[in-house]
C-alpha cells in the first residue's frame, strides 16, 4: 500500500496546530507539524503524537458495553441505544423531566461531531439540570462576556501578536498552549514579543515554565487576583489613565464614576497586605501597565476558579477598557470566525433564571454550577436528580469532591455514559457508548477558532477510517434523540420535533455559509492547510448584542460582588492554600492511559516551598499527607522554590487508583486526585464557579 499524507488539525487542546500525519493501510506511521499550516506554522506539542497512541489504546472501547449483574458485556448498537433512551423516559416518566441530569465533560467542544449534535439531543431530554466542566474553570468568562457584551461566547482574546506588553494571571500558556485563547507555538510568540522590545509579566503563586520565558514573574498569594485587579483600577483613576478612545460613546458616562468611586478604597497599602507583593513592586506593575504602548492584561485559571473568579473576568475586562486596550491592536480584541457562534442577542443575560435544588446557585446559559451535581442526586425531596446522562466527561476527577460523586453516581437509578474509556466515571454507568474518535473523525474546530489570536479557518477529513461497526459521537446522539422522542410518544403521546435533520457535513457547511466569511465547504476542503482570514480587526461597537446597544461596562451583578469584596474578611485561619497546576504532556485527565504520555518522573507530587518542608522536617520524595475540610491524601513531596511558601501545588486529572477502571497505563502510575482535596461546597458566590485554587488545607506528617 502507498504510504498517503493526510492534514488535520490538531483536537487535543485549544492549540489547534496543524499536523502532517503518515497512513499506510489504514496505520498511522508518522505525526508530525504540518509546516504549511496557515496558523500554527509548524508548531505541534508532545501529546501530538499521542494521537496515535490514542488511535492504537488497547484500553479503548470500541464496541457499546452494557453491565448485567454488576459485570461489564459488550453489546449491539441496537440493545444499547434502546435501553439507554427507553430508561431516560421511564425516569422522567416517573419523577418528572428534571430527574435526568446531562453532564458534558470539557472534550465535547474539541470534537465536531458532539459539538453540533450532542445539543439537540440534550435539548429532546428537556431537563433543566444540565452541568458541563465551564463550571467548574471558564464561566467568569461568559458571565463577563453575556452581561457586558450581550453574548456568553463573544469572549475577547489577547492580541499577542502585536501587544508591548502581556500580563499574564494565574496562567501558563506554556504548558496549557493557551487556554481561553487559541495560539499555537506561545514560546515563539513570546519571543516575537520581546524581540519588538515588548516585555511579559506572570503574576502566580507558582514560577511556572511561562514564568521562565517571561521578563517578569510577580508572586502573589493564591486567591487573591481580584485585589490585585482592584487596586490597579484604582490606580488608573488616580492618575487619569482613563482612555475610553473610540468606545466612549458606546459606554455610560455615569457607569464609569460609578467603578471610580467603587474602587476608591483600594489603595496600595491594602492591596500589598491581601496579595502579599510589596507597595513598591505594585507600583511599579501598576505605572508599566500604564505607561505600555499596547498592553493586555490576560487572566486564566487561577484567577477563574477562585472565590472572586467571576469579578476577576469582569475587571479584566474592565481595565483593558478603561486603559484603551480593548477592541486595539495588541489589546483584547474578537475573532472574525467563518463559523460565529456568538451573533445572537440574547433578550436577557442569560444568567440566574433557575436555580440549583438544593444550595440555589444560579444557572447560566442554561446549566447549572458543576459543584452541585453531587447533592442535587444525593439530598432527597422533590426533584431529586434519579439517572444521569455524561458525555466525554470525567466528573469524578475533574470536579470538586470527586469521592461524593462518586457515591452519587452509584446511588443512581440509571446512567448512561457517551465516553471511549470505562473510567473512574463511566465504572458507575449501566451503558456505555463508544464513539469513534480523534484521527478516525473529521474535524472543524468551531469553538477554538472564535478564540483564536488571528482568523482561520481549517477543515481535517479523517486521517483513518473507524473501526468496523463504530459510530460516529453525532450518529450516537441522532440515534438516542430519535429512540427517547419515538419511545416517548408511545408511552406519553407527546410529540416528536418536527426538525429535519442533517448530516455533520450539511451542518457544518450551512454554519460556514451563513458565516460572515460565507464559505463554502468544498472549497474549504481544497485548502488542507488551513484558510487565512487575517488578523483581528476592531468591531465595536457595530457587534455588541447587548439590549441597548451599548458596552455594559458596570453590570449591576459585577456591583453587587464589589461591595461583597470590599467587607470581606482577610482569611488567615489556614496551614496552606492549595493550587493545581498542569503538565504538557498532560491534559486533565485525558492523556494519563498513553504510555509516552506518562513515562518518566512520577509528576503527581505535592510541591512544598523549602521553609515550609524545613518547618514540617519534610524531605523531597516524602510522602505526606494533606488534608481539605473534606478528606485527606497522601502523596510525595516535592521540595522546590518555584512555589509560594504557604502555598502547595497538586496536578490536576490523577487519582487512577479506583476500583472498576479499564485504563491499564494510568492505573500503574494511579496519583492522587486533586479533586478528593477541592471541596464542593466552596464557589464562587457570584458565578457558582468551582473555587479550585487557594483551598484551605493543612500537611500531615
Ligand atoms: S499544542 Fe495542543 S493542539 Fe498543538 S499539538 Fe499540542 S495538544 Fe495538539
């Protein structure tokens, strides 16, 4: 057989990069970065070639699994799909539409296939307790987006490729490559900027890999960015740094003195004894930041799921605004995708219309905060959650209090998970479902590109066929939506949608064509490297969506929080503070079955400053135990200065040490799950956010 080159983009992570992959007789030969890659230029990461090992896991289920008496058996398409739907409508049928929950795990908007067919299906449940992994790390982000610009997915990104100076807070592009952001190759991007004579400031507990590219690193005491942030603003009015350039007349006069009397007390005296920087590096930081050229600030996860993440968002927002750093070059600016997902107005912001059974978190873009899933199964009443739907989503690890979930999952009357690997939560599933996945699937990332650094667009045909007999995740979720609506209608009478339905090929190419771009699929198709669409241009005020028209600067929720922060209390009454963190050749939980992936050093280890292993006799490579208000675990010890004292780091996505698994690889290295130590009852009062950094925990000895 001749050996054929395939192009396709990359789905592991927000990246996108281009590949160029080998096939011989259906065999994946060779992956590597595609060089003509309109975007990525090159540019791939390590777990690239997890792809194949990803393509070639023994562990990965190809055929539907379904358990009979406790023990795991492989089934028909057939059987499976019909007992899946037919005991989602004999649950709701019995206790009411809102006994099924859905619960979409983060790789839902990295395949196409779920991506545009897994929300009619969720849509035919017609329940209101929905949860997702935005949740529990992205929502301050779309809070800020709906309620400032109209939609939860206009979201601004960093235009790195032409700011002076980038602020990076509580992230490590490095190893993320990018998140919220899409921008393949961060260290030549972060070299092209020093080399404009543009400098990068990190601000984290942790000196991360970025940190060691970066000019500038700046501690800061975990969970407290918002100070930070505040105090900023407050420094910006203080010295008439207020810029509103082009949008002043899309903004309310009165919004503005009303943030400039909001932030008044934030004054550098407080600020330096919440963060922990001293007056001196503040000012300096603060006076840089304004005197920049073309400055940006960026802000990732330690700043988003922290008890203030969802006023972190909004004051990002806010001071790349005032500053005149927003809707620029080389400010925060919008995507101009050819698939745009955020061109709908919503009537209202859609935020806080329902509200979670039983702790009353608000709801947002339809879901509900991912910390309550657990109780709102577990606490008995009217409405409680009876089965669960997950699709490629690992809760037990990636979610607060990974062990109550795991109870609430087993207390279930049926679940169903739509997931490739019988992991730490598909084990509690009575079906599984298999789709094909990664290189046997076509591929347009919609999601990344309305979050990319410079407009493309790029479509991947497979670069190998399914096995035999596999589905498609998008046949998976047409097949269950049709057999819940037929099975429905027969038991209750209630009527089926009337929508016609679509091919993954005739949905995406629609969305391309009445994109803004109005591309056509076949001819996207002749450009395997990608289509350049250019660099991000200013849009506003001409795409706010907002009711008014206008850039909600200061949203009434966003007030609320303020005065919630100025009479909040210093928290003292902790040994430590914990923080995640990630690595590259990790994603979450994804990549821990791929033996290259985890070969090596064993990196799920708890990372304690030297003072503090000194003033707890503690050794690198001891093992020790850290205790959360909700459990305790014990893992090894890694003594370094690259963390805060007072501050200990733990990886995210471990903790393959559960009975029930399939996963051989992750199973023998198994660490400990940062999630049995993060605590569910701890969110973001604002956004329902789960709080995973800055955790108060104490060490065992
Ligand atoms: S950076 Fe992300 S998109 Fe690029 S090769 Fe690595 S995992 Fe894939």
């Amino acid at each position: 057989m001749p050996i054929e080159t395939k192009y396709r983009t990359c789905n592991l992570c927000e990246a996108i990069c281009g590949l160029e992959i080998k096939v011989e007789d259906n065999k994946v030969i060779s992956i590597r970065g595609d060089e003509e890659d309109t975007f990525s230029r090159g540019h791939i990461c390590p777990k690239a070639v997890g792809l194949k090992d990803l393509h070639e896991d023994p562990d990965r289920l190809k055929n539907p699994l379904i358990k009979r008496n406790g023990q795991w058996h492989e089934t028909t398409w057939e059987e499976a799909i019909a007992y899946a739907a037919r005991s989602i409508v004999d649950v709701q049928i019995t206790h009411g539409k809102d006994a099924v929950a859905v619960y979409q795990g983060n790789p839902s908007v990295h395949n196409l296939g779920t991506s545009l067919f897994s929300p009619d299906f969720v849509r035919s449940i017609k329940t209101k307790n929905r949860y997702s992994a935005t949740s529990v790390d992205q929502l301050g982000h779309h809070l800020a987006a709906e309620t400032m610009f109209g939609n939860g997915l206009f979201v601004p990104v960093p235009d790195i490729n032409r700011t002076d100076f980038w602020v990076i807070i509580g992230g490590n592009p490095m190893v993320s490559n990018g998140s919220m952001m899409t921008a393949p190759d961060i260290r030549g991007r972060i070299r092209d900027i020093q080399e404009r004579e543009g400098r990068i400031v990190v601000i984290d507990p942790r000196f991360t890999e970025t940190s060691e590219k970066a000019d500038e690193h700046i501690f800061i005491k975990p969970g407290t960015d918002i100070w930070l942030l505040m105090g900023l603003m407050n420094f910006v009015y203080q010295n008439d740094n207020i810029q509103l350039g082009h949008l002043a007349d899309a903004i309310d006069e009165y919004k503005i003195e009303a943030i400039g009397q909001a932030v008044d007390s934030f004054d550098l005296d407080i600020v330096a004894s919440r963060t922990k920087i001293s007056k001196e590096k503040l000012s300096q930081f603060y006076t840089d930041y304004c005197n920049a050229n073309r400055a940006v600030l960026y802000g990732r996860l330690g700043i988003s799921a922290n008890k203030f993440g969802g006023l972190c968002h909004w004051a990002i927002n806010t001071l790349n605004i005032l500053t005149g750093n927003f809707d620029t070059e080389g400010g925060a600016m919008f995507t101009n995708p050819a698939v745009n997902v955020s061109s709908k107005k919503s009537p209202v912001p859609r935020f806080g219309r329902w509200h979670s059974r039983v702790r009353n978190l608000p709801e947002y873009g339809g879901e509900l905060p991912s910390s309550t899933l657990a109780e709102d199964i577990l606490e008995p009443g009217e409405g409680q959650i009876r089965a669960l739907i997950t699709s490629c989503g690992n809760p037990v690890l990636s979610v607060p209090n990974g062990r109550k979930l795991d109870d609430a999952f087993e207390s279930l009357d049926f679940m169903v998970s739509i997931d490739i690997y019988l992991n730490e939560t598909t084990r509690h599933a009575d079906v599984i479902l298999p789709p094909a996945t990664g290189l046997e699937t076509p591929h347009y990332p919609i999601g990344f590109h309305n979050l990319a650094i410079h407009n493309t667009a790029n479509y991947s045909d497979a670069a190998v066929d399914k096995s035999e007999g596999a589905l498609y995740d998008w046949e998976i979720f047409s097949r269950l939506k049709k057999e819940v609506e037929e099975y429905r209608l027969e038991k209750t009478g209630e009527e089926k949608s009337d929508k016609p339905t679509f091919t993954l090929e005739q949905k995406l190419g629609f969305l391309l064509e009445f994109g803004p771009h109005k591309l056509s699929l076949e001819e996207l198709k002749k450009h395997p490297h990608g289509l350049d669409l250019g660099a991000l241009e200013p849009q506003l005020p001409k795409r706010l969506i907002t009711p008014d028209g206008k850039l909600n600067i200061y949203p009434d929720i966003y007030q609320k929080a303020v005065e919630r922060l100025v009479n909040s209390q210093v928290e003292e009454d902790h040994e430590f503070l914990l923080i995640g963190r990630r690595n590259l050749r990790s994603n979450n939980s994804w990549m821990h079955n791929l033996h290259r992936m985890t070969k090596g050093p064993n990196t799920c280890t708890a990372l304690v400053h030297p003072e503090d292993a000194e003033t707890y006799n503690i050794n690198d490579g001891d093992h020790i135990k850290i205790r959360s208000r909700i459990n305790v675990v014990e893992i090894p010890a890694e003594v370094s200065d690259e963390i805060m004292k007072g501050t200990i780091s733990i990886p995210h996505g471990w903790g393959h040490n559960r009975e029930g698994i399939r996963l051989q690889t992750a199973s023998a290295k198994a660490g400990v799950s940062f999630n049995d130590l993060a605590d569910d009852q701890l969110v973001d009062e604002l956004s329902g956010v789960s709080v995973i950094n800055a955790i108060p925990v104490s060490i065992e000895v």
